[in-house]
C-alpha cells in the first residue's frame, strides 16, 4: 500500500536521527502512519485551518495532518534532538509547517496561527492535563480554537467525558463539558506506541461551544466544584458550608438536596447554583 507521504517510514527516521525514547519527556512515539493519518482525520476538515501541535517528536501525527490537507501546522516541541527530523518534513510541504522549539508550556504560538485553529497532541498526560484546563479557561469566551483532539491515558479521557453519578465525574468533567461538546473518539492499546506505555490511551475530541451551555461566573463556578469535590464523599451541606451561611437554602432552591453528594450534581445544577452564590458585580 502506497504511504500517506513520500517521506521515510518512522522507524527509520528514528534510527537516522538517533530519537531514542526519554522518559523524562513522556516521549512513547505513534510509528504507524495510517493510526496517525486516522487521528488527524478525527480533528475534522483540516483544509480551511491552521492545526497546533504540541509534542510533534519524530512527526507522526504532523505528517498525518499535514497529509490530511491542513493549511497550516505550528508544531512545538521541547526535544531539540526532534528538530532536523521535522526539518526534514517542513521541506516536504514548503511553507505549510512552522516547528517552535520550547516548552509548550511557555511558548506562545498564537502569532503565528489565525483563529479559529484547531488543536491537535499526542503529549505526556500531565502536560496534556494542564494545557486543556488552560485551554478551557481562557480570558473570555469562545476561545481562539474550535476544536482539540488529544491524546490522553484512558483512565483521564474517562474523566473528562463522564457523567454524574459515575466515579470519574468531577471538575474535569464539568469544567470541559461547560463550554465544549467532549466525546471520546478513539482508544488504543499500549502496543500501539513505541515504547508501550504502562496503560491504555484514548484520544479526546473537544469542540467548543460558541457560549457556554448554561450562564455561569467562571470563578464562583470553579469555586463550588473545587469545593464539592475537595470532599467529594460528604453530603453538599455540609462540604459547601462555609461558602454562604444559609447554604441548605441555596441548594434547595436550585433542585439540589443538601443530602446530595457531589458526584450526583449535573451541571446545569452547578452552574445554577454559581449564579445563586455569584459576588454582585
Ligand atoms: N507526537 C509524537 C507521536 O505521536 O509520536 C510524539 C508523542 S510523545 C508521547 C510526546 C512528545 O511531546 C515528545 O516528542 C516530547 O519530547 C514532547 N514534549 C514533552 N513535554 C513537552 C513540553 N512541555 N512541550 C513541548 N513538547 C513536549
């Protein structure tokens, strides 16, 4: 079967340029080209967007969306040793990719992309974690990108798409659901990455809202569920006591019991209790 591109295959790409993995950077590389091609389409049509990368490696998934037709990819990585690699990509596609060396955690790429962008990563998971809260928790709403599709250990792509009343729902849930359609689009076994990891990954497909699904102050929202679930175990009275002295009455104007537990509340709950217990502005 033809490749999706003329460049060589991965495993040799690796050996030319000596990418042996480091755990220290989470480095468990995708060598199959046709899995990454499939996530890159799982981003959606990539051909009127500019894609973010984060963690492109030996360049994977940049080939996989630069083969699906992206216009344009900013790919960061904090791994110098990936760099002539993906050197070696950007001459293939002349002017359709930018690599940024750095901590993606400290690198702006925002000139170098038009919103609305999509997002794409295969990252170490706690590095994946942080963005996407930063991600879903921008200055104001919507965001400059339309959609993420991440990599993710399993037992966390879980938690971001659970619902209420199962042991995964929690602020992660509620903080990515607020403002995003989220839906797991993909699961992959540890053979699946060269190391395999020590568990199972899937990737997350997130696509913001244009508002968010119910009018909430996004401090006081993140107040009540950090609180909530900071004692996820205990009963809503007595876990949210200390946010507003008449509490029970609060919870029960807005359909909750103060008997109920966090982990029972939907969103539309919290957020109506956010804008009870909102400072007046
Ligand atoms: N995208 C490639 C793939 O799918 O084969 C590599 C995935 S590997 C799980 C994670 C990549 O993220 C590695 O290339 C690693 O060097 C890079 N990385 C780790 N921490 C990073 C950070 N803070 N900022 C940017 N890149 C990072």
């Amino acid at each position: 079967m033809a490749g999706i591109d003329d460049l060589p295959p991965l495993r040799e790409v690796i050996a030319t340029h000596g990418l042996s993995a480091k755990k220290a950077l989470g480095q468990n590389f995708l060598l199959d080209l046709n899995l990454t091609a499939k996530i890159a389409r799982a981003a959606g049509d990539l051909t009127a967007a500019d894609v973010l990368e984060i963690g492109p490696g030996p360049g994977g998934l940049t080939r996989g969306l630069l083969a699906s037709g992206a216009r344009h990819v900013v790919a960061i990585e904090k791994d110098p040793r990936c760099l002539p690699a993906l050197a070696e990509i950007a001459a293939a596609y002349p002017g359709r990719l930018t690599v940024l060396e750095g901590d993606a955690l400290a690198t702006d790429a925002t000139v170098h992309l038009t919103p609305p962008y999509r997002i794409a990563a295969n990252l170490p998971y706690n590095v994946g974690t942080e963005l996407l809260v930063r991600w879903l928790t921008p200055p104001s709403w919507p965001p400059a990108w339309e959609s993420l599709t991440l990599m993710f250990q399993k037992e966390v792509a879980q938690r971001i798409v659970a619902r209420p009343g199962s042991k995964a729902y929690g602020r992660l849930a509620l903080l990515a659901q607020w403002r995003a359609d989220a839906q797991i689009v993909m699961s992959l076994p540890p053979g699946a990455f060269t190391p395999p990891p020590k568990v199972s990954s899937a990737v997350v497909r997130l696509d913001a809202l244009p508002q968010p699904r119910y009018p909430a102050d996004a401090a006081t929202l993140s107040r009540i569920t950090a609180t909530a679930f900071n004692q996820r175990r205990k009963m809503l009275r007595a876990s949210l006591k200390g946010l507003a002295p008449d509490i029970e009455r609060h919870l029960e104007a807005v359909g909750i019991a103060p008997t109920d537990r966090a982990e029972q509340i939907d969103l539309e709950r919290f957020c109506a209790l956010a804008r009870r217990l909102a400072p007046e502005r």
